[in-house]
C-alpha cells in the first residue's frame, strides 16, 4: 500500500481500481506513443508545449487541468473531458471503454502530467501507463513537507525515466542538477534541454520583443546537432517558459520531428493562466498574474521577470507557500534578498509565512509604510486595487489553498476576461468562500 493511499475509503480505491483497469486494457489495444511529464515546476506547461509541438504531425491527446493522478490519469486516456461531478466523469468514462477499444480515431500520442504530492505516488501512475518518452522539468521544495528531503523529491521523480524501456526517451533539464544526474539510471536514450552549454537540446541569444499588438515576447536561437533555428514565442516573458518550450521542441526531436517544423509548431506555444501572464490592470496597470502555485523556486522565477520588466512602480501581492514543511518560515524570510534584487516597492503579503517574509523586509529598513499584511486574499484585493496606478506592474502568487487569483481579479481592468485568463475560474470554485488553509489553523 502506498503512502497516498492511506485514508483512502474503500470506494475510492474501487474507483480506482477500475479507471485504471479500463485504461490499461485501453493502452494495451491502441499502442499510443505516451509521453509523461513530471517535476515540480513547470509540468504543466511542458505538457502544453509538447502537445503543441507533436501535433503538427501526430493526433494528441493532453491531460485537462488536474489530471494527474491516479484518478485523472485514466479519465485522460479514455477521453473524459474536465468538469461536471466525480459520478458524471466515472460515468462518462465507462461509456467511452468500449468505443476506446473498437472504434477508428483513437489518439496516436497521448502527452500526460504525472503529479507526485508523496512517496510512491509515482508507482501508482507507472501501474497504470508506461511512458515511452518519459520528460522531468526540475526538483524543487514543492511537497517537502511530506519527502522530507530534496534528494527524495529527486528520487521519486526520477522513477518516470528511469521507467522508460530501453528504445524510449528520457528528456531531462540539464539546468537543473539533480534532474541531469537522473540520466545516469536511463536505459534509454538521454535528450537534455536548457540553456546550459551541457545540454543537447539548448537556446541562446534570448532577447525580450515588443509584439504587434504591443504586448511583449521573447525570442531566442535553437540549436541541436549542429543546426540553429531562430524561434519567436509571442506570448512568453518569462525564462522558464522558454525552458518549459524547449522540453516540448526536445520531446518533438525524441519523435523524430524536424527542427524547422518543431520551431514552427512552437511560436504558438502560450503559458497557461495563471502562469505568469501579462494581462493589462486598472488604472493603466499590467498584472504579472503567476496564481496557479507557488513554492519557493517559482516565486524566485516570477521575482527575476518581474526585475527584468521595465515599470514605474513594482508591486508584488504574495501569498503564502504551502506545504514546505517545518522549515516553511525560514523558506519565506528567504525570498527577502530576491525581493530587494527586483526593486519592489510596496509589498501586499496574505497569511503568516508571508508575514514573516515582511519582517524580515522590515529589518532590513524597509519603510513600514511599504509593508501590508493581510489575513485572506479578498481584504489584500480590495487593498491593491486602491493602490494600483497608472505604470505600475504587480507580480501576484501564491499557493493555490490562498487563493491568490481573487487579488488578480481586482485588478483587471476588464473583469469580465477573467475566467479566460484566469486559473480556477469554475462557477463551483468561484462560489466557495475563502477558507483558511490548514497549515494556518496548525499555527493558531
């Protein structure tokens, strides 16, 4: 029995036990090239950009929102499309077994997420499908509380590639050293990505663009095997997503795609909401909304863009980390270095690990004027959006138990875009009322 399933109610583990049956005598009939992706940051966009990339010539399927584990693994396979109740997706996927197994169309690759929270997590998801193209994006401090350790995050992931049956792939970020030395243990062929000299896969010349609607891009040089591409991506700011981008264009080379098509393919390639987006503010602001998570890595990201955007006046609204475990507090004293390095000026924090963060702000000589706590999302919303002016830039994050989307909200010049750029924008989520997370009520 693995970790995740303890608690589990019987029905559950019933339910379970037949999504996964249906999708294993699935997989079994139609041979699907599958690709999985795992880490800590940035799966989600991977996977989006290797579905982008590889169905320029093949038919794909994607996992859909949070359909990444022992639950939504199987719905992707069989085709369930995200929303509704648990009983209509069950059902729905009972319905859709059989035409899966007989009927012509049935996708050629299918490009999954695989989220690991605790240890064997990723034994279960390797029950019920075998990658052949197995992609790891990086190891950070997302889930320590339960791993304990770095060094088991690395390794619990790691058991995606080391999965991958010796004609598979393994792509791997070789910025990122615990995910390069997972290669080690590959049967298979090895394809590292990144902007590292070391990697097979790399990009170079990265330059910030101004797009033609005004907006603002990136564009930089591909290089593989001795070629060099030029690539334009529209719609990334960020130097992540372009590490997110090349984990697509190097699961594109593991399928044998040309590297002129994969360039192509990728100039559509557009993060995620909640994703650290550039969406436009009120009183002629811009909103870097980065609201889908948050751990400790991600918000170092979101900091270093935020630096690199020219603004009048730079805002961060952060909410707490979760899910770091005993040593959460220092984690957030921590960011106080990357903070300054951005030249934030006005700092609007939600929960008691971000109050922290804003102490140690305030010892360093932050004026206390530019330091607001607040205890939920919505108080630190109708604050922000007093505060935004015109020219100023607000980078807002946070885990998703705080909720942060509900701070981009208010500050969205057009409210109406919001469930079209917005993370957790379903009429149930949006109905819910904030809730404490429970790591707070542990502290109170």
């Amino acid at each position: 029995m693995t970790h995740r399933n303890d608690g589990k109610s019987a029905k559950l583990r019933a339910v379970e036990q037949l999504l996964g049956f249906m999708a294993r005598t699935v997989l079994r009939r139609r041979r699907p090239l599958i690709v999985g992706v795992t880490g800590s940051v940035g799966k989600s966009s991977a996977k989006e950009a290797a579905a982008l990339v590889l169905s320029g010539t093949m038919r794909v399927r994607k996992s859909e929102g949070n359909f990444n584990n022992e639950v939504g693994l199987p719905l992707t396979v069989l085709g369930v499309p995200e929303g509704g109740t648990a009983f209509s997706r069950i059902l729905s996927a009972c319905v859709r077994f059989l035409p899966s197994l007989l009927f012509p169309g049935y996708p050629e690759a299918l490009v999954l997420e695989m989220g690991v929270d605790r240890p064997g997590d990723m034994a279960e998801l390797l029950r019920i499908v075998s990658p052949k193209v197995g992609v790891v994006t990086n190891v950070g401090e997302s889930h320590l509380e339960y791993f304990g350790s770095l060094a088991n995050i690395a390794k619990e992931k790691g058991r995606l590639v080391t999965s991958v049956p010796a004609d598979g792939f393994a792509v791997l970020n070789a910025d990122d050293s615990r995910v390069l030395n997972m290669g080690k243990k590959v049967k298979g062929v090895v394809v590292t990505y990144g902007f590292s000299p070391e990697a097979a896969l790399r990009a170079d010349h990265v330059i910030p663009q101004v797009t033609e609607g005004g907006g603002l891009g990136s564009s930089f040089k591909l290089n593989y095997a001795g070629k060099s591409i030029p690539v334009r991506l529209p719609g990334v700011i960020a130097r992540h997503h372009i590490s997110d981008a090349l984990a697509g264009a190097a699961v594109g080379i593991a399928a044998a795609m040309n590297l002129v098509d994969i360039a192509k393919r990728l100039e559509s390639f557009v993060p995620l909401p909640g994703r650290l987006r550039l969406l436009v503010g009120r009183n002629g602001s811009g909103v870097l909304d980065d609201t889908y998570n948050a751990s400790p890595a991600s918000v170092r990201a979101a900091l270093s863009t935020l630096s690199e955007i020219p603004a009048r006046r730079k805002i961060i609204a952060l909410g707490d980390m979760l899910e770091l475990g005993s040593g959460s507090e220092e984690q957030h004293r921590a960011l106080a270095d990357d903070v300054l390095a951005a030249g934030v000026s006005l700092m609007i924090l939600v929960g008691p690990r971000s109050a922290a963060l804003g102490e140690e702000l305030l010892s360093r000589g932050v004026p206390h004027g530019s330091v607001l706590v607040f205890s939920d999302p919505d108080s630190a919303a109708a604050a922000a959006s007093d505060l935004v002016r015109e020219g100023d830039l607000v980078l807002v994050k946070g885990s998703q138990g705080v909720r942060m989307e509900k701070v981009s909200e208010a500050l969205l010049e057009n409210k109406e875009e919001a469930s079209s750029v917005l993370c957790r924008q379903s009429a149930s989520w949006r109905a819910k009322p904030f809730s404490p997370p429970s790591e707070w009520m542990k502290d109170a």
